[in-house]
C-alpha cells in the first residue's frame, strides 16, 4: 500500500515520503480500514516541526495523518462492534496515527459509523472538530444554563462547537465578522459580536467559560470577560501542569508542563479562575453522540476547501501551513 511517512522531525518543516509498505497486521482488537478520505490539519504540520514530541513522542519513521474516514475490510477476532464494510470515521488513536495511508488498523474505540448523510468526503472533516468541542465542554463541566463565549467561533470548530453547545443548554456567545453572523446565529449563538465594529472585552462579562480558538495575544482579554471562578479552556495556549496531570504523564513532564504554561496559571488565579490547554485524543463514544446531537432534519455543517491526492500530500500540508484555508483540506485516496 502507499503511504506518506515522515523519516525526522524538522523545525522548519519537511516533506514527507511516499512509499510502498505493507497492509498492516491487525491486533485482536483491531479492524482495517480502507481509507476513503483524510483530512490534512494544522496538527499535521506541528507534528512534522516537533511541536508536539513532548506531549506525544512518535518513533520514526512515522505514517502520519490524524483524521479519516473509510470502509471496514477485515475486523480482529475480539472486534465485535462493527463489520465488513461498514463505513466509518474517527479521529486516529493518539499513540498510532496514520491516516495518510491507503489502510490503517485502527482500535475499535477510535472509531464509529458515519451518519448516514454524510459523503466520506464531508465526514472526513469532522472528527477532529467534534472531539475537540466535546471534551472541551467535558473539561469545563458545563450545566444547561451557563453561559459561554467561542473566541472565533465563525470557523470551522465553531461549526460545531456552537450547536454541541447549544445541545448541552448553553447560552452561546462569539464573535467574527459580520458577513458569518447569520449563519452562525443560525447554529445557535444567542450573543454575535462584529469584531470590526467591537470589541467583545466592551460587551462580555462574567461569563461561566471560554473556549479559546486565538491563543496568547487573546488569552488575557478573554480571563477578563470570565467570572471569578470560571473555567478557560484553550486550543492555541501553551500545556500546563493541569494538562500534564490530567493525561498521566510522568512526574517530569508535569514539572516541564507546569513552568511552560505558568503564565497563563497565573492570569486564571488573579481571580480564582482555571486555564486548561486540550490536545484532543480518540473516543468513539463521543463521536456517536455527535451522531444523535447532529440528525438528517439538523445535520453537521462541514465546509471543504481544496481536494488532493496522496501523490500531492505535500502540497496539501504546504496549503493548511499557509493558513488560507476556507474550509478542509482533503486527501482523497482513490
């Protein structure tokens, strides 16, 4: 099978090789899945510069791409929830990615079955986006009837971070420009804040959380509209020592995490508040109930930019780094 494989870590970027390997040899509680479609994300990107080794330490050479969809080929003796050809989706388990493949074997726990109006194309899209917005909201604890502000939230993880948060009972508020406000208002955000015209810091205060899509030159302004006591959860921030507990890492990376994101520690305990940074993981069971929250009658909003092959993985990953994307990168396989 063809894959793409990166040989070295490089700060400044690389590609990566197409070769011919093997079809993976399944583990018992495997299945092989012939991918359809992955997605290309700026975590590929970070991946390939080492951005990410301390938090997750891949061995070289490595098949990358971290978000699929496909079909089942052949399931692990001890696989009994899904069966050939059944068309599934996922975001590849933290510890063995590589989506960009033409096979991957893949844990049953990182997957689940594609809702039914969805193209392989558009699910592919979904499942880094999803995840992120679920253990976020698992993260903060949320209660039907807080409130929460979406940094950004006209982009792709707004999609779904907004009705996910709606689902939950939420009063949603974010901000972006003007020409994405119905549209967003439409998935379900009560309060839209016209950046050019605005700032949110003048109109939000006292909010339950933050969902933080900006990063370090937003992070001060957003500990700023959060109560006393809330909860910021961050994409764009630097880990913690919360972070490092949370997913068990040693007694050394959690001294490692805790003076890197140190700063932002101290802005949350000014007023009794708590930053949290999310590296999202696999879990098919949040993905399945992205299924029921998402139905035919109010289906998932996805938005595809540009569509490649894997002969031309390098150019997708050199289009998702410029940042110009209008929507997802994908790789088609066939």
């Amino acid at each position: 099978m063809k894959a793409a494989v990166l040989t070295h870590y490089d700060k400044n970027g690389t590609n990566l090789e197409l070769r011919d390997i093997p079809i993976p040899v399944l583990e018992d509680d495997e299945v092989l899945v012939r991918i359809k479609v992955a997605a290309v994300n700026p975590l590929d990107n970070m991946i390939i510069r080492g951005d990410v080794k301390l938090v997750v330490p891949y061995k070289m050479p490595l098949i990358m791409g971290n978000e699929f969809s496909g079909v089942i080929e052949k399931t692990g003796k001890n696989a009994k929830r899904f069966k050939v050809g059944d068309r599934v989706y996922g975001r590849m388990p933290l510890k063995k990615i590589g989506a960009f493949a033409e096979y991957a074997a893949i844990e049953e726990s990182a997957i689940a079955l594609i809702p039914e109006y969805l193209s392989y194309e558009e699910a592919a899209s979904v499942p880094l986006t999803a995840l992120t917005a679920m253990q976020a909201f698992e993260i903060m604890q949320v209660k039907a009837g807080e409130t929460i502000f979406i940094s950004g939230g006209t982009g792709s993880l707004g999609a779904m971070a907004i009705p996910i948060a709606k689902s939950l009972g939420l009063h949603v508020y974010t901000n972006g420009s003007q020409e994405n406000e119905e549209r967003v208002r439409k998935l379900g955000a009560e309060k839209f804040i016209d950046y050019k015209k605005e700032n949110y810091v003048d109109v939000l205060a006292d909010v339950d959380h933050v969902l933080d899509t900006l990063g370090d030159r937003e992070l001060p302004n957003e500990f700023k509209v959060l109560k006393r006591g809330g909860n910021l959860v961050s994409l764009r921030g630097l880990p913690n020592g919360r972070f490092a507990k949370r997913n068990n890492m040693s007694f050394f990376k959690q001294m490692l995490f805790k003076m890197a994101g140190r700063k932002y520690d101290k802005m949350a305990a000014m007023k009794n508040q708590t930053y949290d940074f999310i590296f999202v993981h696999e879990d098919s069971k949040q993905l399945e109930k992205i299924s029921e929250i998402f139905t035919k009658d109010h289906p998932i909003e996805t938005s595809l930019d540009t569509t490649f092959t894997l002969d031309q993985i390098n150019e997708a990953l050199a289009k998702v780094r410029q940042g110009k994307s209008k929507g997802k990168t994908i790789i088609v396989m066939e």
